[in-house]
C-alpha cells in the first residue's frame, strides 16, 4: 500500500512537471492567488517505520556490537493527550513552521518527534566482548544472543527527535485537475530536509542503573512527497509521506560518559497534520 502510494505521488509530480510550460491557465481555478511572502505552520501525527541496524555499545569492559536489530514505533491510542499543552509528546507528533520565499518554494523548520523501540526477546548476532563481572561476559564471534530485558533495554521514546530544516516546492493542482469547487485548493508539495538528531535515549545495559536524558547524537537527511487540501485560503490538511536516513554516532546509554552506543538505520515516515498560513503583512 506505501508503495503504491509512492508510485501515485511520483505519477503526479512527473506528469505536472511535464506540462508545466504548456499548461493552459485561461480559466484559473485557483482560490488562492499568490504565497509568496506567507507564513505557515502546522500540527499532527505519524507513524514511523525503521530498517534494522547495527548498534554498536562501548563502554569500561566492554566494547560489542548487534546485527541487524528490529524496531517498532510506539503509537498511542487517540486520547485527550494529543490536544493538552503538557502532555503533547505522549503521541507521535509532527511540528513546523515555514514562509514561502517565492511564490511555489518555502523554507522551513521544525521537530518530527518519532518513536523507536528496539524489540525485546529477539535473536541476533553478537560480535565483541563483555568484562564486566556479570552473567554475560564473554568473547563473541557471530554468536547468537537472546536480547532480554536483563541484558538490554534500549528505545528512543521521548522521542527520536529529528530537528530539521526543509526546501521544499508547493504546487496547485486545480488548473490540471480542472477542479472547480470555491474554498478549496489542492496542492501538491515535495522536498528536502537536514537535521540533526536530539533523542531522549531509554537505556538500561547489563545491569547498569537506568539512563534517560535529552544528547544530541547524530545527524539526518530525508526528502518527502505530500498532498495539501487548503480551505477558504487559510486552513489546510495535509499527508506526507517521508523516507530518510539518521547516522547516530554518540547515543548517551548510561550515566558514565565513556558508556555510548552508535547505530544508523533508514526510516519510513506517515504523517498526518493540520495547519494555516498566513500573511506576515497587510
């Protein structure tokens, strides 16, 4: 179904790419007549998907590393949370702001607050050793270990925050769609985006006293394609489909700053937000 989805965008952006120049505009159904200059801003919700990665952990008597681990996200049933100021990082939540710099491009900033969970009780390789005095020491080489709770609990849950700045081009689709109806534009909307990663890291490792703290661990990069509904020229919602890539090579794990984990891995990002844009002037 995401593929198809993908697919779908691409057609769309391929073949309005295409027709661009020759496009007849004598009967503009457009409600909304410039952007450039606007400010917009939005609000919502995702769902995240992650390839498995190899997450290396170091530390005093330790130093191995666990292939091809498996993650999930941690979505949260719809609740009052999703709306109260002080519990609005409990969901997945998606933030931006941004200004249309010309009249089809805008550049943006803003927080894609994801959550990842390593699944506990699976089986992967393990390739290093452990001197710590504990029940898991040893010298591995490609042996298999069951990833326990007593061994390992590792999740980005407050979140896997991706700080990040876009480019991204805004397209109406109405004069190609021939779409007549007052009020309401449809917009076609796809980008680029940097930033780097700010987790609050989850982490209890061989028996250590639990860690939780806000690090900044690495980088990302990621493009999007998305569908943007805008009604009476200011609302809109808007669907966009996310894919991208996080390099955290400094993951804090314990309260000891020579304990640290790296990891890199591919992402799949559904998101679904509601926003406005406006006029900054008159």
């Amino acid at each position: 179904m995401r593929k198809t989805s993908i697919a779908i965008f691409l057609l769309i952006t391929t073949v309005l790419f295409s027709q661009e120049n020759n496009q007849d505009i004598s009967q503009d159904f457009r409600d909304v007549k410039s952007n450039k200059g606007k400010m917009f801003a939005y609000w919502g919700w995702n769902r995240g998907h992650f390839s498995t990665s190899d997450i290396t952990f170091k530390g005093e008597n330790y130093n191995f590393t666990l292939s091809d681990v498996k993650a999930d996200d941690k979505p949260k049933p719809f609740g009052i949370y999703y709306f109260k100021l002080d519990e609005v990082t409990i969901p997945q939540t998606n933030f931006r702001i941004g200004y249309f710099f010309k009249e089809n491009y805008t550049v943006s900033i803003g927080v894609d607050h994801m959550k990842y969970v390593m699944r506990n009780d699976q089986t992967v390789n393990i390739n290093g050793n452990i001197n710590t005095g504990g029940e898991f020491d040893g010298t591995f080489s490609n042996d298999d270990i069951v990833l326990t709770e007593d061994f390992l609990l590792f999740e980005h849950t407050d979140g896997l925050n991706y700080v990040n700045v876009e480019v991204s081009r805004f397209d109406n689709l109405d004069n190609w769609l021939k779409f007549p109806i007052k009020n309401i534009d449809i917009n076609l909307t796809e980008g680029v985006g940097v930033g780097v990663l700010y987790p609050k890291t989850n982490t209890t490792l061989l028996g250590k006293e639990r860690y939780d703290e806000f690090h900044v661990s690495g980088y990302g990069i990621s493009a999007h394609v998305g569908l943007n509904i805008t009604f009476f020229k200011h609302f809109f919602i808007q669907s966009n489909l996310k894919v991208g890539y996080i390099n955290m090579a400094d993951i804090r794990t314990t309260a000891n700053t020579t304990d640290s984990a790296s990891q890199s891995f591919t992402f799949l990002e559904n998101m679904y937000v509601f926003g406005a844009k406006f006029n900054l002037t008159k």
